[in-house]
C-alpha cells in the first residue's frame, strides 16, 4: 500500500527546503506504516489527512515536524485538533489547495521578474 499521496508530496516540496524532502517523505511513510501496522488502520484517505496535519504543523522545520510526528503517535485526534482538522474530513484539501495556489502564484511572480 502506497501511504503517501502525490498531493503530500507536493505539500512537502513547497514546505521544505528541497535537502529535506525525501527525509520528510521516509518519515510520513514511516509514520503512516506504523499506524496501518499498530492500529490496523485501513482509510486510505485518512492517512493523507494525518500527513496534511502533520506538515501543516511543522511548517518547514525539522524540529517542528519531530514534535508533529510525536504528537501524532500518542494519538492522532490531538494532531487533527491541534491543526484545526478535526471538525471535516475534507478541510485539510482546502488548506492543500490554498498552499498550492500561493506557490503557484509565487512561482508565477518570479517569473515575471526575469
């Protein structure tokens, strides 16, 4: 089973500086891994919403995202509530979408400079 979505990946590759990706990437699966294995978790979708959270909290930081994943294996609940996932199973593509279209415009916006 693949854990991680292209859309995480995507989220990875705007939040993180680009030495860290495939680190971060290794350690969502990692994540991910240990919860379909410890919980026997099934919902394909939910891990994608748990990663969203999980970088959503980081915000680009290793020690962030260390203390994201933390709280994540002590219980998953407080790591949607701490990201304001808790209450949708569907807001965390809306945060998805919202990063996506400022790096698109960014990127758009650097362009235009040269």
């Amino acid at each position: 089973m693949d854990f991680i979505t292209q859309s995480t990946r995507d989220l990875v590759e705007i939040i993180f500086p680009e030495k860290m990706i495939d680190s971060v990437i290794s350690r969502l699966d990692g994540y991910c891994r240990w919860l379909h294995s410890s919980a026997n978790w099934k919902n394909a979708e939910g891990y994608e919403r748990l990663c969203f959270a999980i970088l959503k909290l980081a915000k680009g930081s290793e020690a962030k995202l260390d203390i994201a994943l933390e709280l994540a294996r002590a219980d998953y609940r407080d790591l949607l509530v701490a990201a304001k996932f808790a209450n949708s199973t569907t807001i965390h593509k809306d945060w998805d979408n919202s990063l996506l279209r400022k790096a698109k415009k960014k990127k758009e916006t650097n362009h235009s400079c040269i």
